[in-house]
C-alpha cells in the first residue's frame, strides 16, 4: 500500500476495539467548570444571554483545556510565534498518526491542508467543484449553516431528507445527482443526531456519487467524538471510488474545544482531490492562526488522554440526560447518540409548537438549539449540549418540566 499513491485502508475493527480499551486505562479525568468560572468565559455560549439563562445550545464544552494544548499555545506566545502559518505539513503528519491510532485510517499526510474553519472548508472546497446554480445535496436534520454554506459556494440548495431510520436515503440522493445536482455535503458523525453513517452507506454514496461525476464532502468534524473510536468509518476509506470522488474537513475545534482557534484540516485522498485544495488562493491557508495551527498538532499528536476523559464524562452526562427525561419529562423522546455531546429532542409531545427552544427559553431560562433551523423535518425538535456539569444538567431538565 503506498502512502504516495493516495491509497487508503483500515485496520480491523478487532485490533481497534483492543487498542480503544487500552486508552480507557489511561484516560485523565475530565469534568466541567463551575458555572461561577464558565460566567468568565467571553464566547457566544456566556455573552448571548443574560445570568439567569442556561446556556445548552451552541457546541461549546464546559470542559478546561487539555494541558498539551495549553502547553503548546503559552510556549509559542513565550516565543513571541504570532506570525503567519507556514504551511499545513506538521498538522498532517499529526492528523494522519490520529487517524490511524483511532480509526485504522491510513492516510497520506502530504495531501493535508489547512484552513480557518470548516465551514470556510467546505465553501472553499465547493467553489472548485461546482459553477453557480448547481445543485449540492444536503440531508436534513442538518447542521444548520450547510444551507447557508452552500449559497455562499454559489449553489443551490437540495434537501433529500434523512430516512426515518435516520439512514442516508441512497436512492433518493441518487435521483438528485441524475437530475443535476453536482455535490453532495454529508456531515459524519450526523450533527444533530450524533450518529456515525455507517461503512456500507458511505460506499454505495461513493457509488453513486462516482457514477454521476459529483463530488461528496464530508464534514468529519465530529469524527473524534465517536463514543466507540471503531464504530466510526471516514468516507474517505470506504473505497476508491470516495478516495476518487470525496475531500474531508475537519479540525481539532469540536472534540478539544477550540473553535475560536481558528485552524481546520482539508484532506484528499486522490490527485483528484488534491487538485481540488491545490486550487484555492494562497488566502485560504494563510488566513489559519499560526496559535490555532500549533494547538491543532497538539491536540491531534498528545491529546488522546484528555479525550478519552471527555468522552468518558460525555457518555456520563448522556446517561445522567436520558435518566432524568424519565424521570422529569416523559413526553420528549430522547435517542441517545454515539457521537460528540449533542442530544436531539422530539418534544412535539410537550405541545410547545413547531418552535419548543422558543418556549424553553422564555418559560424555562434554558437557551437550546431550534429544531426548525436544521430543516423542515426538525420542526417540534430542539437540540441540547450536555457537555456540562450534572448540576447544571439536572437544574436545566427541572427548569424545562416546570415550563409545561
């Protein structure tokens, strides 16, 4: 297997399963802040509202900072390092070896790029890949700036909605393409759901999406916060076809917590691909932050440990989550998800509209994500973050039962 060629492949899911117990052994333990020092914080999820609301929408944690992360950003302000990026060839070599620790995925590191965000990512990656008015496949409930993204790209938006098994609706996204769509943006692990799309779904898309000449960006931001590391498959492995067709996004951002770092990843896995990052001005790499850049390395090459510890305490504040909708408020379904800290409320049974964040904001205090903002089907959903303390988790679910 060469690495050059672009070439991908995995290591059975025994011997990932294996290495994944090892890591629980080692994991720190991780637990949020008190709500006094969160109040410090200056970013949207503390300044959007006022005191008295909880904040559990944006996708902030309340975790600290992983101390390499940290370790590496003081040493580099000490070095008075607050220049412009010099290219992305030290986050590739660190996102390859993480990648291959955690999912078996290997992958060339050369054919790593860097960017702010990733959502600059996927805007960059669609303008090379489509002319403006093309259609771009989304699959809503979804992440709600893809629609936003897409017409920022110059596309145009169609939505072919998640299966009800919450399954990528193969022939339908198939349909599309024959109709002219160009490219396809999934988001893996699925944000709001938290579900990884499986292996088998991700190879019959690549299909499609081969057959038809359209790209497929996948958005893997939520990829390290696969509660099992080996139940998570990159699109970019599943076959040649994805390798040919498919760029990855990604960054640090989510499982660390460093959004306002501004650093993501764009990766290829095909001199197709390639072509596609290689093509973008000069611009998008050297807008990356030279601090976000090295906090990326850090996080991707020394912070297994801390991850493992926050995603210990994530599947805690799931099972804390689902145990007091029982206890508290039966009428919202809840499916846990197997990814990252986001719990998809059906709360249509509560009678709160087509809107129940609204309501859970004036009459609860509690600032949750709106359903309507991820599609048409979300209407009569919320999204929540329970990456959070128990106390702040069960002081939220009891403010949400007395607004009924």
């Amino acid at each position: 297997m060469s690495r050059r060629s672009g070439t991908t492949a995995l290591v059975p899911r025994s011997g990932r399963a294996a290495e994944a117990a090892a890591r629980e052994d080692r994991a720190v333990d991780v637990e949020a802040e008190p709500l006094e020092r969160l109040r410090q914080r200056t970013s949207e999820k503390w300044r959007a509202y006022p005191p008295d609301v909880l904040p559990l929408f944006v996708a902030e944690m309340d975790y600290p900072l992983a101390p390499p992360i940290v370790d590496a950003v003081v040493e580099r302000v000490r070095a008075s390092d607050s220049g412009y990026v010099s290219g992305a060839a030290d986050a590739g070599v660190a996102f390859a070896g993480f990648a291959e620790r955690r999912w078996g995925w290997h992958l060339d590191p050369s054919r790593v790029r860097i960017t702010t965000d990733v959502s600059v990512a996927i805007v960059e990656v669609l303008r090379r890949v489509i002319s403006p008015g093309d259609g771009v496949v989304i699959t809503s409930p979804v992440y709600a700036p893809f629609a936003d993204l897409v017409a920022e790209a110059g596309g145009r938006v169609v939505d072919v909605p998640l299966g009800p098994d919450h399954a990528l609706d193969i022939g339908a996204i198939d349909a599309a393409l024959g109709d002219g769509a160009r490219a396809v943006l999934i988001s893996n692990p699925h944000n709001p759901l938290g579900l990884p799309h499986p292996a088998d779904a991700l190879a019959r898309l690549a299909a499609i999406a081969a057959a038809h000449g359209a790209h497929v960006v996948a958005d893997e931001i939520h990829g390290p916060l696969t509660w099992d590391a080996s139940a998570f498959t990159p699109f970019a492995s599943v076959s040649d076809a994805a390798r040919e067709w498919g760029v990855t996004v990604t960054s640090a951002s989510k499982a660390w917590n460093l959004a306002g770092f501004k650093c993501a990843l764009m990766v290829a896995a095909s001199d197709r691909g390639l072509a596609v990052l290689d093509g973008m001005f000069e611009e998008v790499t050297f807008r990356t932050s030279i601090l976000g850049y090295h906090a990326t390395v850090a996080a991707f090459t020394h912070g297994d440990e801390w991850l493992d510890g926050a995603i210990a305490a994530i599947r805690s504040s799931s099972q804390l989550l689902e145990n007091l909708l029982a206890s508290e408020l039966p009428e919202v379904g809840y499916t846990p998800p197997s990814a990252s800290y986001l719990a998809w409320l059906d709360m249509r049974g509560l009678a709160w509209g087509d809107d129940p964040a609204g309501h859970a904001l004036e009459a609860g205090r509690v600032a949750l994500n709106s359903g309507l903002t991820f599609g048409p089907s979300g209407a009569g959903f919320a999204r929540l973050n329970f990456a959070c303390s128990p106390e702040v988790l069960g002081e939220a679910v009891r403010r949400l039962a007395a607004a009924r």
